[in-house]
C-alpha cells in the first residue's frame, strides 16, 4: 500500500527509513529568517511540528524527551541555581526545569523567535511557565551568548537543539562546548540531545570527543525511547566539570512533589545502562 | 513528499502511524495455510520480514528483541534445564536460548512451517543453532502443544507471537497461560511479548490480568527499543510460578562467554525500570 496525502511523512534519509502520522491538517506555516516552521493536527499524536520537514516535537511523546533532558542533569547537581538552554524554542524543556525549586533563574536562548511563537499557539502547555519570573526567553545565537557568559555564571547547560546539519551543526562542535566550559561553576553541567544510538553512532562518538576535547572531566550517554524520532529510540549526552557523575540525588526525587509522566528515580538510574554494543564502541572513545 | 514504490510501508492502524523502509525488493513470498509471508532486501535494515503485512523483523535491530525475550528470563532462573517457545518460526529467540549452557532441550512449537523456510533462507544467522541436538523444532499447534505437555516438565515457556489478531490472538488469552502454568515446574517463568508501552498500554494490562487469573504469582513487565515495530518501543512481560522474580543470577552474566548485542547485566536491571506512567497505571492492575 502507499500512504495518501492525509500522512504527514518524516524521511530519515541516512536512516533509509521513514514515519509518518495520518491526519495532515496544517495549522502552522511560517518560513522564518532561518528555516520553514509547520504544525500539523494529527488524528492520534495531537500537534506535531517540523522544522524544515524534520520532526521535532509531538503534543503525545514530547513528555519523554522533555523529562529526560532536563531532570537526570538537575538531580545530578547538588544545587541547580542557574540554567541555561540553548535552543529549545518549544519551551517544554524550560517547562520541566522551572519545575525545580532550587533554580533561580532559567536563560533560553533560541535563534528563532518563530519556533516560539507556533508552541505558544499550538503546544500552550509547554508555554505554561514562559512568565515565570525566573524565566528569561531571549531570541539570539546561542553560541555567542554562551561566549559572553560571565565565567563560572551557570550550574546547567541545557543543548536542546535541531539536527547537527542547518543552524543546530555549530552546537556540536568543541568551540562551543569549549564556550560551555568556561561559563560552567566547578561542578557544573552540560546536557546534549546526541540522536538516535543504533544509527547515528558516529555522532554520538563526537559528542563524547567533543566534550573531552573541551575539557569536560566525564561524559556519560543515557538513553530514552522518542516514538516520533527516526528510529524511536534517542540518546542525550552528559558532560561534568571537573567531577565524576556520581552526585545523583535520589532521595530529593523520592521527596519531590515535581509531577512527570516518564522520568522517576528508577527511570533516572536504568536511563545510564549501556547496550552492550553501545559500550563496546565507545571503549575506544576516550 | 510521498513515498514512491521503492518504499516497504506498515501502516499501524490502531497508532495513526507508519514506519517505512526504503529498498523494496521483494525476495520471498508465500500464502501459507495460516498467513502471507513475505521477505524484502532493504537498503539500510538488511532483510525485512512482514507476516500479513505487519513487520516481524529485520536483520538490522532483531537482536534487541530476541535477547531481550531470552536472557532475563533465562538468567531470572537458578537452573533452566527445559524451554519451550511459542511462535518464534524465525528461529532468532531459539538461537539466543541455546546460547545458555544449563539448556537441556528448546522446543520450538510454531504453528507454520513457512516461517521458518523464510528464516532460512534469508535470516540464516537466526537459524544457525536450529541443528543443535537439545533443539526440537515442531510445526503444530502451540496451545495444544502446552495443554498436553507434560505438568511440571517445563522451566522457561517463551511466548515470541505476532500480535494478538489473527493465529495469534489465543496465545493472549487466560486459558492458554493456564496451559502454561500447568507445564511449568515450581518457580518456573512464562514471558510473552507485550507490544508498545505507549500505545497498547490495554494490552499490557490485558496479559498482567490474564497472567495472574492463570495463578502467576508475580508479573512484570521489561522494556526496550524495537525501531521497526510500531513506536519503536517494546516490551515484554514476565510471569512467575510460585516465586517471585528476584533470583537474577548476575554474577553469571558477568562469569558467562554468551555474546549479546544489546544485553548486559546492567541492562538487564535497567529494562525493568517502570516508566511513571507505566507505574501509576499497573498500580490498578493487581
């Protein structure tokens, strides 16, 4: 059979594979200064946007990536005060962090304020907490804030990025990481979304020689499943300044009243397991 | 854009989704007495297998599922000696099984012979154990099979089936769990794939019910990634006879020379991690 014009569809082209979503009502179209913005209604997903035909985000799955960037690292730290996201436009990722009752004072920085604008419209319980006071949404480059952060300004960096092709590429290399370094406190961390672990392997090594090159003491992959992503199954990856990544704070999770639908302690600590041959690769990485 | 004809498309009707795999040469089909078969040469998965349509498996990521339905369980027994699998007419599940040197005899009950003709012709890595001596291979029924199995003659019933519609819907239901439980010897372990987590939850809840209503002692549920099924998010679920399940024999895992791909000891602990939704709803289930 062939899918008709009611399917929005993703292909993954170094995939070989594709996925698509049947209802394909467009409810969003916008081409910013730097790429195509669409929000489609799906008969099962709910709103499902693209970003230059790239899937990013659906209103039924987000929840898991959403929770996976942003808990793992805050319960890492010992007291998450200052947080930066680069990218991370849809607001679900500052979502989640604003959940944290240590954190002062959260700083997004997306380039493109039109990725902002359609998740308001379309995804407005992500946008739930954008006027918390210790939120602060600014449209800019990423990398050049992260450049001018006062050294030893931030407890947290959150990379919430597209693709490493089109705006997002310059977010994976060790300039940047090297920025992140510099802006971190002693202790500090550095999350990045690193893709899908069985076909974007090469990435992820990248990633994890990245960080190192950048000085970056551990680095350490957890692993999630993102039914809407090529494959269903992503990676985010972890970089500590100047410690191990052995600070998890279990009892605070037990004690929280932080509501998630993915993420709990038990998830927090099976998230880190390396497939076998996930751990055999990456023997060689460092 | 669309999907021309060199595109393998399943569409899952009760998800609104379709995965699709591009390289669409068409390398075996047969209508069975019980189903269609058919085999496609894929650009980036390998070999692909469709049973009336639905994806079985791919050359590329079965390892995830085969392990994943073979060593916890296995390694959940202090000895299994006898096992039998359901389904499994690809052969994949019996080769991970034979891998345990405590295994006496594996018997495969698959309901049709052309599975397994497929399997070896274009997955014959799958079926490279199949000439082992303690493999018994049967083409039959395996409700009738387990109803007059001997009692208290089995350790590990593995039940690899297609989905519950169609040949195998009645390997979901109370009374064939009966069977098994009955074949069971005490402390023995029934495992039977359970679907996607995120979007059969109803079915996972189904086969807990029906497991404890068959007088399983213990039930729960294993997760991992599965890219070509639907959601590309799997799981599996266990069910104990007399015990419960916390007799892992880790130290063996680490002791043991069996090759896996995506299995270790420390995913193994990890698979059983209850995502919250997942563990707010089976909280009603028992």
């Amino acid at each position: 059979m062939n899918l008709d014009e009611n399917w929005v569809i993703e292909v993954c082209e170094e995939g070989g594979s594709a996925f698509a979503l049947r209802g394909s009502q467009k409810v969003f179209e916008q081409q910013s200064a730097y790429q195509k913005i669409e929000v489609f209604e799906t008969d099962t997903y709910g709103k499902l946007m693209l970003i230059d035909g790239y899937t990013m985000l659906s209103s039924r799955d987000n929840f898991i990536y959403h929770e996976m960037l942003s808990h793992p690292v805050l319960y890492s730290h010992p007291a998450p005060r200052r947080v930066a996201i680069i990218g991370g436009g849809d607001c679900g990722t500052l979502h989640e962090v604003l959940k944290h009752r240590t954190v002062e004072r959260v700083t997004q920085i997306d380039i493109d304020e039109v990725v902002t604008q359609a998740a308001r419209l379309h995804f407005p319980e992500l946008c739930a907490s954008n006027t918390d006071p210790r939120a602060e949404l600014l449209f800019a480059d990423g990398i050049r804030w992260m450049e001018q952060a006062p050294p030893g300004s931030l407890d947290i960096v959150i990379v919430d990025s597209t693709d490493p092709i089109g705006p997002g590429e310059v977010l994976f290399t060790p300039a940047f990481y090297s920025a992140c370094y510099r802006a971190l406190d002693e202790g500090g961390l550095v999350v990045q979304q690193s893709e899908s672990p069985l076909i974007h392997l090469p990435i992820v090594e990248r990633i994890h020689r990245s960080l190192h090159g950048a000085s970056f003491h551990t680095t350490q992959t957890l692993f999630f499943p993102q039914p809407v992503y090529p494959t269903g199954w992503w990676s985010a990856t972890i970089g500590t300044k100047g410690i191990g990544l052995n600070g998890f704070r279990e009892a605070d999770v037990a004690a929280s009243d932080i509501e998630t639908r993915y993420y709990n302690a038990e998830v927090h600590r099976a998230a880190f397991a390396q497939p076998e041959f996930f751990r055999q690769a990456s023997e060689t990485w460092v």
